[in-house]
C-alpha cells in the first residue's frame, strides 16, 4: 500500500479505505449477476464476461459500465465524456461514433486504475505529468499531429454541459 500511496500521493489509511470501498464495489456486481438471473427465473445462464479467459489473466475488478453509473466525477458526466474519461486512463472500451459502448467484452477497472481515477477527479492528488497525459488521451485519444477543430468543441461542449440536459449550453 506505501508504493500505491507515493504514487498517487494519498494517505496509507485513505488506500486502505478505498481498497475496501473497491472491493465493495466488486462484490455489488457480482451479487447483481445474481439477482439479474434471478429475474430470469434462473432458466438462463447468464454470460461469464472471463470464460475462456486462463485464472491467471483474469482482472479483478468493477465493471466500466457499472463503474460509470457509481462513481460520482462521472455520473456528473455526460455519457460521451464519462466513457472518454474511461478510455483515457486505459480502459478498453468500444464505442460507436455517437460514443454509445458497443457489444463485445465487459472491460473492468482494476484497483490502480480506480486508484488513479481517484487521484484524477476525486482528490486532485495526481502528479503534473499524470493530469498531462490524462487530458492529452481525453481531447487525443489516437495521438493524431492535429485534432479536428469540431470534435474539440463537441467533446469541451459535453464536459461542461455534464449529464443533465440533452440540449446545447451557452458555450456551444
């Protein structure tokens, strides 16, 4: 926990309750699989998002989806930015040209992710060069040499409207 606390320049007792608050957050979707086949009657079964996938490369983790709809910074987002906000720290989320996520796989948030988003949106803790990067992958996510002046306004446009109005803001 020392290195995880020099690195995201937070308390060692702070790490400790986040890492319980994430766990939290794990056991919450795993107890929701449960009652989403529930709901089903149990007939069905529902899609294990790690089989296939070798015990030693599974990710303990959140669900991205379930991750965006708890973790108040990005509730407050509007959906588009919540996912580039998402994408910027490394997860691997697939989204079509309207930014709505599109089927195939079930990215999850490891605990240094959550850790690092933490740090990012949360507690402002994060080095210089880590807000850098952030905000760099968020408006470049491709590394383009240039980015196109009408996707700069529409992703700066949907970070200052939020999640609370469908309609343009003053600044669009």
């Amino acid at each position: 926990m020392a290195s995880y606390s020099e690195r995201y320049q937070l308390p060692v007792d702070l790490i400790n309750e986040l890492q319980m608050e994430f766990n939290c957050y794990v056991e919450m979707s795993k107890s929701r699989g449960d009652a989403n086949l529930q709901a089903l009657g149990g007939q069905e079964q529902l899609p294990d998002v790690d089989e296939g996938i070798p015990l030693s490369q599974r990710v303990h983790g959140i669900p991205a989806a379930q991750f965006r709809r708890s973790f108040q910074p990005l509730k407050e987002k509007h959906p588009h930015v919540a996912l580039k906000i998402l994408a910027a720290v490394g997860a691997r989320i697939k989204v079509d040209d309207d930014g709505r996520p599109l089927p195939g796989g079930n990215p999850k948030i490891a605990f240094a992710k959550y850790l690092e988003l933490q740090s990012l949106l949360k507690f402002f803790t994060a080095a210089k060069e880590d807000y850098i990067d952030f905000w760099l992958k968020l408006f470049n996510p491709y590394s383009l040499p240039e980015i196109p002046r009408g996707e700069l306004e529409t992703t700066l446009e949907l970070l200052a409207r939020g999640c609370y109005t469908q309609d343009s803001t003053l600044i669009s």
